[in-house]
C-alpha cells in the first residue's frame, strides 16, 4: 500500500473533507499540520502577525482533530517551521507516492503550494489539491472567474439562477496510516513565544476550537435551540452569544463545512418552513463565498493600497498616536470604543461592530485602511483572509462597494442598534454613572466628562458633525 502525505490547511475536520476522503483511498494517510513560524512573527504596527485568541484557537482545535484521528487509529504529526521545508522532509521520511490537500487562494498560501510542489519534484511526487472552503465550488459558477461581478448583488442574483450546491462527503471513518507514524505533542502558547492568559471575565462566549464544538454549536444553533428562523431579526445584536451563529470561528479553520450548514438549514426548513432567517444565514455563506472568488480574480490587488479599484486619489493617513487609540478603544466615542475593548480583550467583534470601526478608520480618522486590516487579521478568532481583505477594501471605499460614499455614523449606530447605552457600559464602566442619553450624544458627553481622566485625549475635531 502507498503512503500518502495528508496536509491539513484550514480544513481543520474530518466531515465533507473531500481532499481526506480522497487521501484515504489512496493509501496510508500521514496527516501533517505545520505552523507557520512566519505567521509568529511581529508586524511593523507592533503586534504579533496571529494574535494570542487566534493561535489559542488553532491549538484548541488541532488537539480535537489529533484526539479524533487518534480514535481512527492514526494520529497527527504537528510541526512547528516553515510548511514547505517540514512537509518535504516527511514526505521523504515515509517514502510518500502522492500528497493531498486542500487549496487556498489568496498570494502567500499559493505561494508555500508553489514552494512545496517544487521540491515534490525532486522525487517525482505528485500533489493533488481539492477545492473544499466556499458553499458554491468553485467549477459550478455560472461564469469564469474573471467575469465575477465586481457587485455582491449581481454575483448572489446570477448564482442563485443556477444554484448548485453539492452534497457533503461522508464522514471519514475508517483510515490507514502507517505503522510508524511519529508522536508529536500539540504545542502550548509558550512553547511558540506568546504568553499564557485566561479568559477575560467579560468574555461569554464559550466557544472552544474544533470539530467537535463546531458541531455542536451547529447542533445547538439550528436544532436544540432553534435560533436558525429569528436570526435575521437578532444579527445585529451586540452581547451575547445567540445574537448570531458565531459560525464563522469555526468556517475560518475548516473546523466546519459551510455545505454541512446549507444542508442542515435545509433539513430545518422542510420541518418548520422557511423564512427570511433561515434564508438569510445561506444569503451571508454566499458572502464569504464572494470574497472568495473576489480574491482570484484579483489577486495580489486586494492587499494593494489602491485597493481592487486601483484608486489611487485617495490619501490615508499614518497617525500612529490616533491608530493606538483606536486600537485600545479610547477614542471618546464611547460605541467605537466599546467594540474595540471587545475585540482587545476577547479577540471577537460583532458584524455590526466591525462595519463601525472600519468605517470609523477609514472615513473619520483617514488612516491607512490596511493598518485596520492588519489588526483584524492578528486579533480575530474568525480571521478569514478573503472575508477579512475584502470587506476593508468594501469599507475604505476601494473594493466591490457600488457606493461611493457609504458611512456608518457611530452616534446613528449607537441609538439604533444600542439605544440603552447597554453594550457600551458593558465595555466602557467608566461610563456607568452617565444617563444613557447623554452616552449616546458625543457633544453632551464631553460637556458632562468636562477633561476628566475618562476620554481625557479626543482625537475627533470639536466641529464634527456625525
């Protein structure tokens, strides 16, 4: 029987994993996870290039699929270096005819495929990739990637004409791997430079990394709890955990198939019916797809300056003063604020609070939009590179927004979508003893704070008019 190398990427599971499935008619799989020392490293803005909840994360879930291979009767070797250089040596190690993964999209990931795939070469090894991350496959759009709408809205119209969605696999179990497959341990936090932390007390979410939770949360989401039907009416929370899915934590590693998902709506909506929510959460998969695709037909333009526009007339900003506040929530506006405590002290941030700040970034503080994005991209748990990328471009006003002009005032967002000042005083104590009209006034606010020590640097000018 033939070795065959099994390079889990973000595919981190073992349901509708076409590329493992494959794998494990091949041969004797060796599944290999190798993290990236590149991805540890320090960015120029002064923080790590994967926050310490992301990498949390990823070991929590890379346990659950070594326990559940385990279970198999195989295992998975867990490398620390550069994925290439690793994934080659064991290659040669176990005498593999063929390697097996998933495929990414966006420069770097290509680029470490490239890298690999050339030192395959010297021993006459053949790679395989599979597409296995979107709910649309790739090979089913209903046009070549370069004639992907540059519009969100003409995309979905188009795709759902010729909707096409296609079956999971089955679950994987039953594997062979070698008899000598070699024991590697899960990494801790500090054995990867980063320190050990607890949870924040505020933090309640409850989500841990893998399959298994993924599944569950699946589970308790549509079945157990039935939030799948009122979920168009509850998106927009801001505390919580059942205000939305929180899906994507999982979708951002593999730890869950967004086709899993599709289909068990699917099995909902021929129980209870359907309606604008259970539509609603398949409308935001076909999103994340979107930028997927985005993604190839643009390339290396989507972390470009200009943007995937190509705009170069816009001037950004390299204020590193006003970039620290907003990144520490002390900008004295208390909603922008309380969402960026949020994502600093839990690594998560709500849909709508993620429009607001980058808006807030990019239209009130003018910075460079990819500093915003950098940022997401470390402190993220559900940090996706397509969906990250794509939506700064969509907010800075240089990638598929079909709107010039579109701004999220943040006293606006505050009345409507926190009226009670609740999720503010949540995050920002300090402002617990302040009337909630008054919060939500930026002007009163300051008049009322009058210089004391909460807000005590504004870095709004006093004439802005929200």
């Amino acid at each position: 029987m033939s070795n065959v190398l099994f390079w889990f990427r973000n595919d981190l599971r073992l349901h509708d994993n076409e590329a493992f499935c494959k794998a494990a008619q091949m041969g004797a799989v060796v599944p290999v996870y190798v993290i990236d020392t590149r991805l540890l490293k320090n960015t120029f803005l002064g923080f790590k290039r994967t926050g310490k909840f992301r990498l949390k994360f990823l070991l929590e879930s890379l346990a659950d699929l070594k326990t559940q291979l385990q279970s198999l009767g195989s295992d998975l070797i867990v490398k620390v270096g550069i994925p290439e250089n690793e994934l080659f040596e064991i290659a040669v190690k176990y005498n593999v005819e063929f390697v097996v993964t998933s495929k990414e999209v966006t420069q770097e990931e290509t680029s470490v495929e490239a890298a690999f795939s050339q030192k395959l070469k010297t021993k006459n090894i053949d790679i395989e990739m599979y597409w296995g991350n979107t709910l649309i496959h790739v090979r089913d759009l209903p046009f070549q990637i370069h004639f992907v709408p540059d519009i969100f809205t003409d995309f979905r119209k188009k795709v759902e004409n010729f909707w096409k969605v296609r079956r999971t696999f089955e679950t994987i179990t039953k594997l062979d791997s070698p008899d000598d497959l070699e024991e590697s341990l899960i990494p801790k936090l500090l054995d990867l430079g980063y320190e050990h932390f607890e949870k924040h007390p505020k933090d309640i979410m409850g989500l841990d990394g893998g399959e298994t939770a993924a599944l569950k949360r699946l589970q308790e989401y549509i079945w157990d709890k039935e939030l799948i039907h009122t979920y168009k009416q509850t998106r927009n929370g801001l505390l919580g955990k059942d205000y939305s899915s929180k899906f994507s934590v999982y979708l951002s590693l593999g730890c869950l198939s967004p086709r899993m998902i599709y289909e068990e709506i699917k099995k909902a909506e021929a129980i209870r019916g359907a309606n604008e929510s259970t539509y609603w959460l398949i409308f935001e998969l076909l999103w994340r797809d979107y930028y997927y695709f985005i993604a190839l037909k643009f390339g290396i333009r989507l972390f470009k300056r200009a943007g995937i526009k190509h705009d170069f007339t816009k001037r950004w900003k390299r204020n590193r003063e006003h970039f620290k506040k907003w990144m520490d929530g002390e900008t004295g506006v208390p909603f922008i604020d309380a969402n960026m405590r949020e994502l600093k002290l839990t690594g998560y941030l709500s849909n709508r609070g993620r429009q607001n700040v980058a808006s807030f970034f990019t239209k009130d503080l003018g910075l460079e939009w990819w500093w915003g994005a950098m940022y997401f991209e470390s402190q993220l748990v559900d940090y996706e590179v397509c969906s990250n990328w794509g939506n700064w471009n969509y907010l800075a006003g240089i990638g598929t927004d079909p709107r010039e002009d579109r701004y999220f005032s943040p006293v606006s967002q505050a009345k409507k979508y926190d009226p009670n000042a609740e999720f503010i005083k949540y995050w920002i104590p300090e402002l617990q003893s302040i009337d909630n009209e008054v919060i939500l006034e930026i002007n009163e606010l300051k008049s009322v704070l009058n210089d004391s020590i909460i807000y005590t640097s504004q870095i709004i000018p006093k004439n802005k008019k929200w």
